[in-house]
C-alpha cells in the first residue's frame, strides 16, 4: 500500500490531533446551522465553511504524519 504504521504514536500528540477533529467538526456544526437558521443567505458563511474544511484537511493530513510512516504514494 505504501504507507505503514508508525510503531509508536505519541498520546499527546494524538490527543491534540483528536481535540483539532472535535474542534474543527463542531465548527462546520456551527456554520450549517448558522447557514441554515440565521437570517442572513448561506452565501455568507461560504468562506467560514471553506476554513472550517481547509483547518480539517490540515488536521487529517497532521493525523497521517503521525501514525505513518511516509512510503512510496505510487506503490
């Protein structure tokens, strides 16, 4: 597959990661309702909901260099 696990994963770490996921979730929460219930149009809240997306990719791609080991992608 190209990427193997790590034998060791820092707690710390990983719980920092998981609190960013809780954090950047509840956040797109937060944006869908604001876009669905408030009396403003949803465009409003697109750029909110583009950082909350973007702060969860880095998020994902911060959890995949901890527990991976980096291999050949094309593998």
């Amino acid at each position: 597959m190209g990427n193997d696990l790590k034998e060791y994963i820092s707690p710390a770490e990983l719980d920092a990661l998981l609190v960013r996921l809780r954090c950047g979730v509840d956040t797109v929460d937060a944006v869908h309702v604001a876009m669905t219930e408030s009396h403003c149009g949803a465009d409003a809240y697109t750029d909110a909901l583009f950082g909350a997306i973007e702060g969860l990719y880095a998020t994902v791609d911060q959890l995949n260099a901890l527990c991976y080991v980096k291999g050949d992608k094309d593998a």
